[in-house]
C-alpha cells in the first residue's frame, strides 16, 4: 500500500509504552495500529455508530500534566 497521505499524532508517554507494548505483543508496526484504527472508527462512523464527542475527561487529564 502507497501512502498518499500522513498524520501525525502528539501522545502521552502511557499511551505510546502502551502502543509500543501492543506493537510488540502482535508483531505489527505502530502505524498498523493507528491505521487500524482510523479505518475502524471511519468505518463506524458510516454506519452513525461512532461514539464522538468522546470523552474529555481524559484529555483534561492529559492537558494538566
């Protein structure tokens, strides 16, 4: 697959040991992942069964660190 297009996200120090863990344990790329879930959540959203807004408690929190 080519890429035509790229996204950068900022994530927490958690959230990118976890990912990097979860890379690990099914030995696939990071950006597997994220593509996994992009597609995922477009694929929801079709169907008008994404769950947005999402919470912001989590946000919140990432923010007063």
């Amino acid at each position: 697959m080519t890429s035509k297009s790229r996204v950068t996200v900022n994530l927490a120090e958690d959230e990118h040991a976890a990912l990097d863990q979860l890379a690990a344990r099914l030995k696939v790329s990071k950006a597997w992942l994220g593509r996994q879930a992009i597609s995922e959540m477009l694929e929801r959203a079709q169907k008008d069964e994404a769950q947005l807004p999402l919470p912001l408690a989590r946000l919140r929190q990432r923010e007063a660190r």
